[in-house]
C-alpha cells in the first residue's frame, strides 16, 4: 500500500495535465465548451490527486531518498522546486477556475498560459520525483513530511 498510492496519485496528475494540454488545444481552436469541460475535469483529476497524496502523507507518513548520498543533495534542490511550482500551479488553477466560470476573461485569458505552463511543470516533476523515490532507487525509509523534504 505504502507504494500504491503515489503510483495512483502519480497517475492522476499526469492525466491531469494531459487534460489542461486538451483544454488548450480547445480553447486555441475556440471551442469554448469542450475547454470548459476538460478543464474541470482536469480540475478533478487534480483533486483525486491532492487527496491520495494527502491520504500517504497522513496515514502512512511520506518517504525519504533512498538514492546515493551524492544524489541526495541535487534530489532535495530538485523536491524544493517541485513543490514550489506545485504550489504555485495549484494556485493559479484555483484562481483560473474562479475566473472561467465567473466569467472574468480578461484575467483568465491572461494567466491561462502561465498557468498552463507551471501546471505542465508541477506534474512533470512530480513525476520525476516520484520515479526518482520508487522506481530508479529503492524508497528510502517512511517518515514525517519535513524530515523526508530535507533528508
């Protein structure tokens, strides 16, 4: 179980992303409809994401490096940068969907790319780290969030 869930959480935020890459391509073609739906779907991808994540980090702790200690230090500046643009994505989502569906399209077109764009590099990283703790090293021991954040 302690690997199920990341692979699943994993899995949902890159789907998550190939729907905001749908919804771009959508909108790039005006249809205004269909990007309104893949994006809220992507929107939910992104939610069932958040809470598997949240459901490993809480009721099974989170997972340190398990990689080399020469890694170790280039994994922690990648993580760091990883959650900052994951924050910053989710952010951004939350205020992209306030604006679509309140209809302010001056700032949702405007942020839209940016938005795009950070989203795609959150779950690209995501991704990566997740391969980087399970799949091309052996995870590392099950602990707290901020000892497995600094090693």
């Amino acid at each position: 179980m302690a690997e199920f869930l990341p692979f699943i959480s994993t899995v949902f935020i890159g789907l998550s992303a190939v729907f905001v890459a749908i919804g771009w391509y959508f909108i790039a073609k005006r249809n205004i409809e269909a990007h309104t739906k893949v994006m809220f779907w992507a929107a939910v991808l992104a939610v069932i994401f958040f809470a598997t994540y949240l459901a490993k980090t809480f009721f099974i702790g989170s997972t340190s490096f398990g990689g080399p200690d020469n890694v170790a230090f280039y994994y922690q500046i990648f993580l760091v940068f990883h959650i900052t643009m994951a924050t910053i994505a989710a952010v951004l989502g939350i205020i992209q969907l306030t604006t679509g569906y309140k209809n302010k399209l001056k700032s949702h077109r405007r942020l839209g790319p940016l938005t795009s764009v950070i989203w795609f590099i959150s779950a690209t990283t995501g991704i990566a780290v997740y391969l980087l703790l399970y799949v091309i090293y052996d995870p590392g021991e099950t602990t707290n969030l901020f000892r497995a954040i600094i090693g």
